[in-house]
C-alpha cells in the first residue's frame, strides 16, 4: 500500500512504500518504488541501501537501478502462494522477455522458478546465465528451423503455436530417434480483457495460437507422432491485467481443453496459464496483489477440476512483468527547460524512448521523484521530454514536481519490464547501464554502451573508402 501520511503527501515521500516488516513484505507489484526505497539524512533517494545520487555520480545517468530484495520478494510470492493455494504440483516460470539478461536470470534460477523463453536469443541468454535447459520452455509465433533445433538440443520445452511449426518440429524430432521432444499446445482461449490493445493475446483475433475448432484435428495429428512427447496445453490472454474474471475464465476453458486431450490419448498433465498480472504505475492503478492472483487462478482450476472429476494438472504459471517491473527505476538528469506561457513547460532528460518506448508505443504513464530533494514541495507540473527527435518522445505528460533544477536527478519508478527489454540505439544514443543494488553494495550488471559500441557492426566495404579519392 501507498504511504498516506498527509504532512508528506506533497513530496516525493508519497511513493515510498508503507512497509514495517521485511519478513512479510507488501506485494511488489502494488508499489509505485522497490521495497527497500526509502530517504536518507542528505534527502535523497536511497534503494537497496544506496544513494540513487551517489549512484548517478558514480555510473552516469540514464541509469537503470534494479533492487535485488524486490525481485527475490516477487518470485518467492508466487512460489509460496502455489504451494498455500494449490493442491497440485506447480511451477512459476519467468517470462524473460519483460527483462532478460545474465544477472536477472541468475537470481531468478536462484529462487528456483523455470523460464520461459521467445527466440534464440533469449535462450542462448538464458543457458549462459547457468540455467538448465529442461527448466526453460521455447514460445513465438514464428521460430525458426534452427531456433527449434537450438530448443530441442537444449532439452526445451516447446509451447507449439502453428501448424506450419507442428509440421516442422514433427520432421525434425522424428530424424531424433533417441528421444522425443517435450510439446505443448498454444491455444487461443478467446476471452477478451481490458488492457491495451498490442498486449492483449487471449481475444480470437489473436496472431498466437490454435484457434480452439482447429484442436481436435491438432490432437489427433499429434497423438500419431510418437516423437512429439505433448505433456500439456498453454495459452496466454494479455499483459497489465488488473481484472480476475478473465484468468478464472482461462482456467474453466483450459480444463475443459484438458478433458478432451485425453481422449486421444495424450498423456497431458500440464496447465500452463500465461502470465499477465498488473503492477502500479501510477497511483490510480490497483491489481490485485501476487497472492491474491494465484489463490484466483488456483481455486478455478481446482474447482473446475473437481466439476469434471479431473485429478489436477501440474499447473504453470509465466508472469513477467509483475517478478521484475517493480523491482527497478530509471534515474535521469535534467537538462533544459522551455517554458511555453499558458500552454506547458517542458523539462528535459538526458534518455527517452530509447531506454523506454513504453510511453510511445502504449501511452504509457509513470510517475517520477526529483531523487536530491525527495522532501522539496510539490509545485509544479511539467511535462518531462526525452532528448529524441521524436514529438511523441515524452517520458510523462503532466508530471508534479518540485521546480527543478537543471542537474537534478529525476528518478522515474516501475521501469524493471519492457524497458531495458525494447530499448534501442534510436538517435545512436548507447543503452544505459544498469546497476544491481542489495543492502548497501551496488554492481554492474549491464554495461553502458559506448560510441565504439555504437558502430561494433557497422562495416565499410572497401570500395566505399577507395571512393573517397573523388572528395574535394
Ligand atoms: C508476455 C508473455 C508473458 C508474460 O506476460 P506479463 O504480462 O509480463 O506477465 C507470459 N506468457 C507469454 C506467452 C507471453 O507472451
């Protein structure tokens, strides 16, 4: 829950999570900054025990700032609610696509969650991250002949979306005659949710997954291939998902599915519900916490289980946004300022949909503290730019601040899923660093991208440079 204390309500104090007992944590995914946020004796933002200020000085801004305690705190909230709440066996899997790299992978194998992967490169990733292959399980909607080669060698799972990759994956596992390859089904469960139209999955007008009359013919395709091992059905129905109903919904549709699997005779055992589950960016938002979501998703599958007399599934559950979201801010320091009387006053960051396209691409909205003045009186509100040649590159529409200051550091919160993940050199700017804090030490975990980096793959064919002798 939000700090409510009125004496701070007008500060950057009223982001700071309410927390007194770090044995029983809040659920992340309702907090606008990571757990441990707090405001030091300089008033400065402090995370994971370290000055986001220090931080900026030490490492240069735009920064990404990740708090180990709160991604620990997301993953084992989901691992505990399945084993309070369902009867069954379970498996949380992080969808690392919200945020894949070595050191997040790591700590997430570490909490002892699977992952779930969607190309090659996020495979690759995460098996260099140590992670074992029969704990990762490959989706996408168009992978390729040498990504499911690349999946099956590392021992995958493979979530089948079409018939064109049943077809292909039935080829190349039969020529695999020692062992078969682990399948499951994506159907396309068609429920409709309220979340932003490029991330809603679930509805039949869906780029994913088996439309559900295809099944039966899918069943008995794959029921003949004894190479293809189906161990069980997956779907998936969007992303920023605040309702319950639509995952209730899910899970009656997929037990029915369940039923009629077995009549083909496919050993299916396996659930796997998608992830989905809100966080706050801004205080207006309300999800439901972890725990909440999995008692919802667990008691329908039980129930609609125990309606069809079905002995339960092992159940699977691949949230990403809500494990890592929360978990991270993006630290900026201001530059200019354009003050447009009676219409809006612009201030600049030195980032910008290059390290958040979330803002451009779903209209997305934040909320920011001025990290070196977290107590400084809310007085204005501004519209905070990012340095692209972009109209649209605005990081957050009408933002209430305290007047800044060029230099200040503005500390925008939630940024830990799809930022690092859809960032990009737009305007050849290098991706930031990004800097992993736990009790006081901070490390690098991603490096930033310098200029040499920049034009690493550039490459200037020869005839390009003889040409030059025609220059003035
Ligand atoms: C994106 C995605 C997820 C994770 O969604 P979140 O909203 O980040 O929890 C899970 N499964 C599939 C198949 C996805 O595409």
């Amino acid at each position: 829950m939000l700090s409510t204390d009125s004496s701070l309500q007008n500060s950057g104090h009223k982001y700071l999570p309410n927390i007194t007992d770090f044995n029983h944590p809040p659920s992340p995914n309702q907090e606008l900054l990571p757990l441990t946020a707090k405001v030091n004796s300089n008033d400065c933002l402090e995370i994971g025990g370290c000055d986001l200020t220090e931080l900026v000085k030490q490492y240069g801004s735009p920064l990404y700032v990740v708090d180990e305690f709160t991604l620990r705190t997301a993953c084992r909230q989901y691992r505990n609610s399945f084993l309070k709440y369902y009867s069954g066996e379970s498996q949380v899997i992080y969808a690392s696509k919200a945020w894949s790299c070595l050191a997040i992978c790591r700590i997430v194998d570490s909490e002892g969650l699977g992952f779930d992967v969607v190309s090659g490169g996020e495979l690759f990733t995460t098996l260099k991250a140590g992670v074992k292959g029969n704990k990762i399980y490959f989706h996408g909607n168009n992978k390729s002949i040498e990504e499911l080669k690349f999946a099956i060698e590392s021992d995958c799972t493979i979530i089948i979306d079409n018939w064109l990759e049943l077809t292909h994956l039935a080829e190349i596992s039969a020529q695999n005659s020692q062992k078969s390859v682990r399948v499951m089904l994506r159907l396309t469960p068609g429920i409709e949710c309220h979340t932003h139209e490029y991330i809603r999955t679930g509805h039949l007008d869906s780029k994913f997954g088996f439309d559900p009359n295809q099944i039966p013919e899918v069943l008995s395709y794959v029921s003949q291939k004894p190479s293809l091992n189906c161990v069980g059905l997956h779907a998936h129905i969007g992303s920023q998902i605040f309702e319950r109903q639509p995952h209730q919904d899910l899970a009656e549709v997929l037990v029915e599915w369940l039923q009629k699997a077995q009549e083909y005779g496919l050993p299916i055992q396996e659930l796997n519900v998608g992830g989905g589950l809100g966080i706050c960016y801004t205080e207006a938002d309300d999800p439901p916490t972890i725990a909440e979501w999995v008692q919802a998703v667990a008691s329908a599958i039980e129930s609609a289980c125990h309606n069809r007399q079905l002995p339960l599934p092992k159940l699977i559950a691949e949230p990403g946004r809500s494990l890592v979201g929360s978990a991270c801010v993006t630290a900026y320091t201001v530059g200019s300022r354009k003050e447009i009387p009676e219409i809006r006053t612009y201030i600049a960051v030195d980032g910008g949909m290059s390290d958040n396209p979330r803002p451009i691409t779903y209209q997305s909205v934040y909320r920011a503290v001025i990290a070196n003045r977290m107590s400084a009186k809310l007085t204005e509100t501004v519209t905070v730019a990012g340095k692209h040649c972009e109209s649209g590159d605005i990081v957050i529409k009408d933002a209430l601040l305290p007047k800044t200051e060029s230099g200040d550091i503005l500390v925008v919160t939630s940024t830990g899923a799809y930022n690092y993940s859809m960032a990009s050199n737009y305007n050849r700017i290098g991706r930031p660093a990004a800097i992993l804090v736990n009790q006081g030490e901070a490390n690098l975990i991603i490096q930033r991208e310098s200029y040499q980096n920049l034009i690493a793959q550039d490459c200037l064919p020869a005839r390009l440079i003889d040409s030059d002798k025609n220059k003035d």
